[in-house]
C-alpha cells in the first residue's frame, strides 16, 4: 500500500475565481490568487500567482495577464490548465524523475451546467489528474465550518466567492434548496471602480479596487468599530494630474448598497423555496456566511436587520471551502454519494 500511495497523490483544490487553494495531507500548501501571466509570443506560463496578480495591469503587449475563472466557471480553458498544473508543481518543487498520479477533489458552483462541470473535468484530467471528484461549494463550505451534512436537520450556508454567491440548504447528505447569483466580491470591486471614476473623477485598476475593499469594505454606514480612511492615488479623468482621495467606509457601503441588496433578495428567495420544517430548525440554528464576502465589516448584522434570522460568520471564512473539500478528500468513501 505504501508503494502505491507514493505513486499517487491525493489532493483538495477549491477552485476560486479569486483564490485557489490546495489541500494536500490536511495542510494547506497551496494559497494564491487565480491570475497567470502568459507570453503571447510563446503561449508559455511566465508567472503564477501572487506573482502574476502583482503584474496585473502593468504588462507590455508581449505578456498578458489572463483570469481563467469568471463568475466560478472557466473562462479560457488553457490558461486554467496552465494555472492548475503550475499550482500542483508548487506543492513539490523538487524534480522527480516521474509525475505522481493525482486523485483530486475540486468544489465547483451549485448553478454549474453539465458543460462547466465538464470543463473543470477536463482541465484537471489534462493537468495529471486520474480520478477526479466535483463536489459543490455549499456543501463542502458546510462540512469545513463543522456541520453535520448528514443529519436530519435544515442547515443554511450562504458562501460569498470572487465569482458567485452560492446559497444552500443542506439536510440528510443533500442541498434541498440551492440558489447560485453571479453576484460576488468581482461585482463589489467593479462597484467601487465605478463610484471612484463617477465621484471623485479617479481612474484606478482592479487591484486598488480590492485593496479598498479589503481596507475600508462595508455594509453598513454605521460600524462599532470603523476602519481609518484609506489613501487613493491616481490619475483625475479630466486632467490627467496625479490626486489623492481618503475613501471612508460609509462611502463604500453607500456604494455596495445595490449589489448587497442583490444578495439579500436570493437568500430571500431560496428560504421562500424551504419546506416549512427546515425553515423552523434554520430559524433556531442561524445562518451560516463563508467565503471572502463575509468579511465585509458589518455585514452578518446587514442580513440579521433585513432578514430577521441570526448570521454566523465562519471560522477563516476563506478557507472554509478549502477544508471542506480537504475533508471530503480524506473520506471519499464516506461521502461518495456528495460527490459527482
């Protein structure tokens, strides 16, 4: 057995739009962000990574920096091969003289057709992989917070990503009423792009978008404990001279009002579709947020105010996907009727 567990590798990917992180013997080895430059000239990977995010918007015609994931599905199908064979390289960085076979788990979106479904497939077959397990983000976001999946009882998970919002409730082992809305943090880092060009005549990238974001992001105009501003450099639409703007938190909140309420209204409507006797065990247990949405400051008290049922926020709530799908990795057998 020992021989044949060196000839094959067991893996956890949680694929993310923003993030991709791998599990490989329960340790996290691999987190970077889902960005790959490659040399148009060669079609050859250049940089990977936290590497590639940092070449983000600062390429020459030669190089393009490439996110194989929108919206929690692949987009450009090279590109996410490449990513996915040089993110498995990362975990051993040592040359052997053979490839291991891979035996993977990899979480996609509740709303994925069978098309999207069988793109990953192929993706990740192409990038070693021999057995390859899907098993939806929901449920492994719900096994990685701690839940009992399998009991008869109605648990809520709401798992806001980079691409999606996936919303579930889970019971015995399965997800009786799902929603998945391309409304996630992609969404909220255009809406601040937008409000800066808008309202203080501003021109900034992607990446100063989430650095506001994750700086100054919230849900609510009125926080307990309110972040400082943060500085904005760039350049002003009109003159093309260099500005610096404080962005405040009720600014940004003001700003994600619209898609927030976007995510308020799917929840809303996948408890509408909730038999009578889950809603009554949701209702006693709360809800449960996961995913880098749910470390928008202000926003489990956002969705209590308007919904009226307790949020929880999920340990980590990044990585939660993460070790549920390490989890569902380390016990394929036990949980093969979660897995596609």
């Amino acid at each position: 057995m020992g021989f044949f567990t060196f000839l094959t590798q067991e893996i956890a990917i949680d694929l993310g739009t923003a993030n991709t992180i791998i599990i490989y013997n329960g340790k996290v080895v691999v987190d970077e962000p889902s960005v790959v430059t490659i040399d148009m000239k060669t079609e050859k990977l250049v940089a990977i990574g936290e590497k590639a995010r940092q070449m983000q918007g600062k390429t020459h015609a030669n190089l393009k920096t490439i996110r194989p994931l929108q919206d929690g599905v692949i987009a450009d199908f090279n590109a996410a091969e490449q990513m996915i064979r040089g993110m498995i390289k990362m975990i051993n960085p040592k040359k052997r003289f053979f490839s291991p076979a891979l035996k993977m788990v990899i979480c996609i979106p509740s709303g994925s057709t069978e098309v999207e479904i069988r793109a990953v497939r192929d993706s990740s077959e192409h990038a070693g992989g021999r057995d390859v397990y899907m098993i939806y983000e929901p449920m492994a976001a719900a096994i990685g917070i701690g839940l009992d999946v399998e009991a008869p009882e109605g648990n809520m998970v709401v798992d806001i990503g980079g691409g999606t919002t996936e919303i579930a409730v889970i019971s015995l082992g399965g997800i009786v009423t799902n929603k998945s809305i391309r409304i996630a943090g992609d969404d909220l880092t255009a809406d601040i792009m937008e409000y800066m060009r808008h309202q203080h005549n501003i021109k900034i990238g992607e990446r100063t978008a989430e650095d506001i974001k994750i700086n100054v992001g919230a849900a609510l105009s009125e926080l307990d404990e309110p972040p400082t501003d943060y500085i904005v450099r760039g350049p002003n639409q009109m003159t093309a001279l260099p500005i610096e703007i404080p962005v405040s938190y009720q600014e940004i909140a003001h700003c994600l009002d619209k898609s927030i309420s976007k995510i308020e209204t799917a929840i809303l409507s996948a408890l509408e579709q909730t038999p009578p006797e889950l809603y009554a065990d949701i209702v006693t247990r709360g809800i449960w947020l996961a995913g880098g949405g749910a470390l928008l400051r202000g926003l489990d008290k956002r969705l209590f105010d308007k919904i009226n049922i307790p949020f929880h926020i999920a340990e980590d709530p990044l990585r939660a996907v993460a070790r549920g799908t390490g989890v569902a990795l380390k016990n394929v057998d036990k949980f093969s009727f979660l897995l596609r």
